[in-house]
C-alpha cells in the first residue's frame, strides 16, 4: 500500500461522509496531508492528540481526522484550547485557524497565546480572504487588491501573521506554502516537537474568491505564483531591501528556548501548596 | 464564621470539585479570581486570568472537555462578551459554571451599585432557542449552597448553569455555619460505559443526557457549534436537526423537580404573595413578617431558580393569593414571567427600582398597604 494511503486509512475518518467541503483545486487538502504526515513522524498517538479550530473553511478540517476535534467559535480557537491544554497538559494540542479567523476577529487571542508561551502549535492557513462567506477582504489582502468587499481596491495594509508572531513572543514561527508540500511536513513536525507556543503559517490560494476578483487563473498558475514569490529566510539575508519588495520570507523565522507557560504554572502550584499547607 | 458572599462562591465551587477558572477582572465579582488565583493552584489547579471575557468562556469550555470542573465569574459588562461562547457550550452539551455578579446597566453603568438587570439576559442573552439553568441567591449560604448545586446541574443536565448574585449578596458578610462534608452531595457527569468503538457521543437517550466521555481518554470524537447528529458531526437534515433541538430543551424540561429550588414563607393561607429573589428576597421577608404583624395575611415565595420559570410555584400560591407582589431592582423582568403564568387570576403588582440602591422593606410594605 502506498504511503499516502496508509496514512489515510490510519487518520482519516472513515465514518464521516466525504466529499469533503473544500472547492476542488484548494490548498487546504495539502495543509490536511502534511499535517498528517507531520504528526505520523512525531509518532504521537492519536488519542493524545486533539484538534481544534475556528470557523471558516480551514475550521473544517478537524472533523475529517480521527483525533479529538474540536470545531468551535470564529477566532477562539486558540481559547478553547488553551483551556484543553491547562486541563490536561499531557495532550499535545493543535490549533487550525484561517487567516480572518487568526489575525482578524482572533488576533488579540493570538498575540496573547503567543506572549504567554503556552504550549499549543497555531497552524494558519492564509490565504488572505475570507473564502467561505464569499470572499471579503480579510487583515492580510495585500494592499491595492480586489474583494466582494473592495471592489475598488484595497486600501488596508495586510498583516504579516508569521512577524506578528515572533514579535508577540511565541517559540517557534515558521512560514511555508502549499506549493512546498515537503517542507511544509518538516515545518509542522518542527513545530510539534516544539515546546511552547509554536506557529506554521500556510500561504495558500483560495482561485475561487481572491484568485477570480484579482484575475490569477486557477489553483495551478496561484500556486506557481506562491513558487516565484516565496523566498528562503536564509537566502534573504544576502539581499536587498529593494529586491525583497514583492517576496515573503519562508522557511523557520524563529526557534527560540523561552520560558513555557507549563511549565512556570507548576512552580506556581508548587509554591502555592507551600503557602497554603503552612 | 464571617464570610462574604464571592468567598462563599469560592468554597462552594472549591467544594463541587471545580479545579479550572478563568477569568477577567470586572468589579464586583473581581474577589472570585482573587480568592482561586491563590487556591487553585495549591489544589493543583489552574487559574488564568485571559485577555477578555470572551477568551475566559472559551478556555471554561475547553478545559471542561478536557475533564475538569471549570467556572468563570464576572459581572454585566462581562456577561455581554461571553454570550457568544455560552451558547457555543449549550449546543455542544459543555458542562461549565458562570457567576455574573449584577451591578447597574446598562453599558458599563453602576460598577459599585446593585441591580438585577440581567435576568432576561442570562435567559436569552445567547443568540438561539437555547435551554438554560439560572440560580440565584440571596443570603451567604445561599451562595455557596448554590455554587455547589450549579456544578451539579451542570454535570447532571450538560448545560452551564449561571449563578445570578447582586453586588449587595456578594460583598455582603454574614455570619454563616457551613454543611459539613456529608451533607453536600457531588454530582459528577455520566461517562460512557460501552467501549469507544460503540459510543455515540449525542445519543437521544430516554433521559436526555447523553454520556460524557472527555479529551484523551480514548473516545475520539466530534465537538461542534454547528448542528450536528448523534454521532457529532454537522447535519443540515431536518430530520436530524428536530429531534437533536428538542432533546436539549427535553433534557431540562422533563426534569423541573430537580431544578427548581425556593421557599415558600408563609404562603399557605396568604391572600397576598411577594415573590422575590436576590438581595430583594431578604426585604420582602422583612416585610411580609411585618405585615403578618398587622394581621394580613402576607406571604413569600422566595426563588433561587429563575430559569427555567418557577412556573408551578407560582401557580401553587396562587390558590390563595388575590394579589402577587413583585419588587425588582430592574424594570420587570421576572414580574413579565409571573404575570404569564397569572392569566388574569390575581392582579400584579410590580415594584420596580433603578437608581442603584436596595429596595427596602418599607417600600414594599408601603406599597402593598397603598394596594391592598
């Protein structure tokens, strides 16, 4: 049996109606794969594990997987994890966010999982629209470009999440595409071996809402896009401002020893069972 | 021993086994975190103070999942943020416990000042046709006997329970003598009892209440805000979605007797009957002694249940009662519900206050006397 197929007969539900809801040509199958992949090589079991999401069409792919899943609110995923996590600190939790899930109605949860280091990898599907409702603008439409939402063109300027990230002070930040299928499982094994708050941003394309208003052609040419604009962080540094104008850096942006949140809360404990049993 | 009303919740909750709270600081339920950041953790618990209300009611929610007994407390302008997720725990069945400590609305309003103006808030303040369980206490014990029970309800029906105090039932100190540890019962949520390949995480039971299993405990299953059938998974069958609905409010519905709890004071022959909850109750009692002493015939029908409806109770006084009485720190809300439930038999009188201060006995006596 081929590899792929026995990883999806191990992870996938099979008591959960497939099609799945994704429109033919996304990028959120190959996010699914490697993070399949990805957790296989971890070797965790999947009971241990659990997967909890937001809302959007990247909140979907929880209940495809056999793990405990858990699909909750738009943009508190990371809250509803946290609270797993606190819980039951054995569990190797897992968030999926879309980038308005994150960064938009989430973001001041996401700053401050990524401040507290708690001990969650975020995985952030970014496509840079909000593809379920219809295609609006969403914090990271890069300036000057077309949504149901600016028709004209848009005049906020995007997010970097992946930045955003290092700066609030999580572990871990990583950037990859869909279109680097192989890094993306190394980035996400990376980034569940880590301790403490862990990020994977996924460029991806969403053809049927940003793609189709912006005139990108279809899932092929948006992917070839993510290719030609992508660039190694390593290779970067031997650049020039002027000629990183229109690329993103990819690859590990920081990987870092900080305190994890845990691990300070059961110092805590510790002390506090001093002081009261005193 | 001298206790004050957030203390009390906090040895109530500690009692029911609660070992997860989040939170975020709001006057005057701010000495609930303080009280469990100190405890908690010396239990082996978890308290976290999260960036808002709605982060706070989430990570009640996922820790409950998890398997711990998770409360959160706040006041109005907190209870607003956290209806999104409170409905998030009614559709997934997440046992949680939330203590909403009123103070004047609306907006940020009165922090320091009583008032009871989120009795309609706590029953439909979630988008949806929702069941809900809502408490309310009106002495110290009380407090803590209901924090016990909310826990319980929660664990029992899978639904939050919000506990309802006042800013005066909350700061106010009482002497109280405490249930020894015998006298409280704990209930726990029912786990499943078959093995993970047979369990049906929303199953309609004849009770309602399907089994609980918890995160990591070998039951791998789905946890949805979307509708979903018996298996977890979101469903857009009307065939699927009706029964699922309904058996959320048959869960609650077919089991008033164990939700409903008050006190009937000197009702039996009472031709006029306050009904009261909160720090009011304890006014209305004063005054209904008052004017037995007068010679009418004065009784209370005190809740501690305020949803689902006291209904029955209410129709109980109603066999003698030409006249219901009832005084509110709002602009009626629970007196709407009693005149449903009146059709027309008794009249009622709603004594109403909004300026931030106790309604007193001599309020409601006078009224009353002008009525009567």
């Amino acid at each position: 049996m081929a590899e792929i197929t026995k990883l999806i007969h191990k992870y996938l539900r099979h008591d959960k109606k497939f099609p799945h809801v994704w429109c033919p040509g996304c990028g959120i199958g190959i996010m699914l794969g490697a993070l399949i992949r990805a957790i296989d090589r971890t070797g965790l079991e999947k009971d241990e594990v659990v997967l909890v999401s937001g809302i959007g069409c990247s909140g979907r792919l929880p209940v495809y997987v056999d793990f405990n899943t858990l699909h909750t609110t738009h943009g508190r995923a990371l809250t509803f994890a946290t609270g797993v996590k606190l819980a039951k600190p054995a569990l190797k939790v897992i968030v999926v966010m879309g980038d308005g899930d994150a960064v938009a109605i989430g973001g001041n949860h996401f700053i401050h999982a990524a401040r507290r280091n708690i001990d969650i990898t975020a995985i952030i599907l970014n496509n840079g629209i909000y593809g379920m409702t219809g295609g609006q603008y969403s914090p990271t439409t890069p300036y000057g470009m077309k949504s149901t939402t600016t028709s004209y063109a848009n005049i906020e300027h995007a997010f970097k999440i992946s930045e955003l990230a290092v700066t609030a002070g999580a572990s871990f930040v990583a950037r990859g595409t869909v279109y680097h299928a192989h890094q993306l499982d190394s980035l996400m094994e990376k980034a569940f071996r880590k301790q403490g708050f862990s990020v994977v941003e996924v460029i991806a394309h969403c053809h049927t809402q940003y793609g189709k208003l912006n005139r990108m052609g279809g899932p092929v040419s948006m992917l070839e896009w993510q290719r030609d604009h992508a660039l190694p962080v390593e290779k970067a540094a031997q650049m020039t401002a002027e000629s990183l104008a229109d690329k993103f850096l990819t690859g590990v942006l920081t990987d870092r020893q900080l305190p994890v949140y845990q691990d300070e809360y059961d110092r805590i404990r510790k002390r506090a069972s001093e002081a009261e049993g005193r | 021993m001298l206790l004050q009303g957030n203390e009390a919740v906090v040895k109530g909750a500690l009692r029911a086994g609660c070992r997860f709270f989040a939170g975020y600081p709001i006057t005057p339920a701010t000495e609930i975190s303080e009280i469990l950041s100190v405890k908690l953790p010396a239990l082996g618990g978890t308290f976290i103070q999260m960036e808002d209300e709605i982060a706070s009611m989430g990570a009640v929610i996922g820790a409950s999942l998890a398997g711990v007994k998770a409360m959160t407390a706040t006041s109005g302008p907190g209870f607003s943020l956290m209806q999104e997720n409170l409905g998030f725990a009614v559709i997934a069945e997440v046992p949680c416990v939330v203590v909403n400590v009123m103070r004047g609305g609306p907006s940020t309003g009165l922090p320091t000042y009583p008032a009871q103006g989120d009795v309609m808030q706590a029953r439909w303040g979630t988008h949806g046709d929702h069941p809900v369980i809502v408490l309310s206490a009106s002495t110290v014990r009380e407090c803590y006997l209901l924090t016990v029970k909310a826990f319980n309800l929660s664990e029992r029906f899978r639904n939050p329970v919000i506990l309802l105090l006042d800013e005066v039932v909350a700061h106010m100190r009482e002497k109280v003598a405490l249930p020894t540890e015998d006298e409280i019962q704990i209930v726990d949520r029912m786990k499943p009892k078959v093995p993970p390949e047979w369990y049906i995480p929303y199953e309609d039971t004849p009770s309602g209440v399907p089994a609980m299993a918890n995160f990591g405990e070998g039951y791998r299953y789905h946890v949805t805000g979307l509708t979903h059938d018996v298996r977890g998974f979101p469903t857009g069958r009307p065939d699927e979605i009706g029964p699922f609905i309904s058996r959320l409010f048959r869960k609650i519905s077919q089991n008033m007797s164990e939700i409903h709890i008050g006190e009937f004071y000197e009702t039996e022959d009472a031709d006029v009957v306050i009904i009261a909850y909160g720090c009011v109750a304890r006014s209305a009692k004063r005054a209904a002694r008052d004017l037995r002493e007068k010679g009418m015939k004065v009784g209370l029908l005190k809740m501690n249940t305020l949803w689902p409806f006291m209904r029955s109770a209410v129709e109980r006084v109603l066999e003698t009662a030409r006249m219901l009485v009832v005084p509110e720190m709002n602009m009626g809300q629970i007196s709407r519900e009693v005149k449903r439930v009146n059709q027309g038999k008794a009249s009622v009188i709603a004594v109403n206050k909004i300026d931030g201060t106790v309604i007193t006995p001599e309020e409601i006596t006078r009224r009353i006397m002008e009525e009567a």
